[in-house]
C-alpha cells in the first residue's frame, strides 16, 4: 500500500497572523520549538509562510552593504552609512509585521499524495515544508524530519518499497 501525506503529516497546524510583529512571530516560533508557520489574514486565509530564515534575512539584509560599495568615494560611503541609519533608526518605531518579511507563496498538496510525488516537489522547489490540504483546507504540514520517519520507521519504509 502506497504511503501518502495523511500517513506522515503532523496534523494542526499552527497559524499566526500576517499583523502580528517580527517580534511576537520569533516568539512563537521559539516557544513551540518550530521553525516556520502559516500566515492568515483577518479571514483565516493563508496568506504566506513565515520562518526563521525569514526573520534572518530581514535582520542580516539591514546591515548589508550595497554591492556598489566599493565604487562609492569615501565621502558618498559616509552618506549611505548616515541615510541608511537614519532609516533604520525611523524603522524601529514602527513595528516590522510578519506580512514585511513573510513568503507570500505557499505550496501544498492533498492528503492523498503519495509521499514519493511530495519528495519530488520539495527537492525541486528546496522545501522544508508543505502543507497538506483537504478540500482545500490545510489540515496538516510535512517537514522535513516528518520525511526521515520515512527511513526510520521500518513498516513506513517497507511500505514505500511495496508501493514501487
């Protein structure tokens, strides 16, 4: 018997809203030891996949210098180095929102998808993640480790070589 999503997803999945802050998300994730969530907008629609790679590249991105730095005078690297803090000092009253950092693309596939289909895509597209749906509906996600159960559970692995 084919070993499909509904087989290997973690089921309820954790939400957190595209206003919430940069912030309240590092948070969240940290304190359900998860690396990445769905984002909803005021409907419960997802929106988007906000992770820690996410939150990474914002704050790394902020501190980067252009890559036309070493054409600029010195007088004109001064400048930047002026504008860019006098932006990032302006940045830090208002709050950055998850929908600022977020991946507005989210890719999914039915909980009756056979499991190698799903291996294909996340290679293919680099995943850590996707979500399993039902009508439409999320109703599970599949992560990486929950693809290594597929090699560590002996019953999961003799069912995928049966399934061949």
């Amino acid at each position: 018997m084919t070993v499909i999503a509904r087989d290997i997803m973690t089921p309820n999945v954790k939400a957190v809203s595209e206003s919430w802050t940069m912030d309240n998300l590092a948070r969240f994730l940290t304190e359900n030891e998860i690396t990445g969530s769905p984002v909803v907008d005021d409907h419960g629609d997802i929106v988007g996949i906000a992770t820690l790679k996410d939150i990474a590249e914002f704050r790394w991105s902020s501190d980067r210098k252009p890559k036309a730095w070493a054409r600029l005078t010195p007088e004109e690297q001064r400048e930047v180095r002026r504008l860019r803090l006098a932006f990032l000092e302006e940045m830090t009253r208002l709050p950055v929102e998850v929908r600022d950092i977020m991946t507005p693309q989210v890719f999914s596939v039915d909980e009756s998808t056979p499991v190698r289909d799903i291996a294909d895509i996340m290679m293919g597209e680099h995943l850590h993640r996707i979500f399993v749906t039902k009508e439409g509906k999320i109703t599970g996600i599949i992560t990486t480790y929950d693809m290594l159960k597929l090699i560590s559970d002996k019953s999961l692995t003799r069912r995928c070589a049966d399934g061949d």
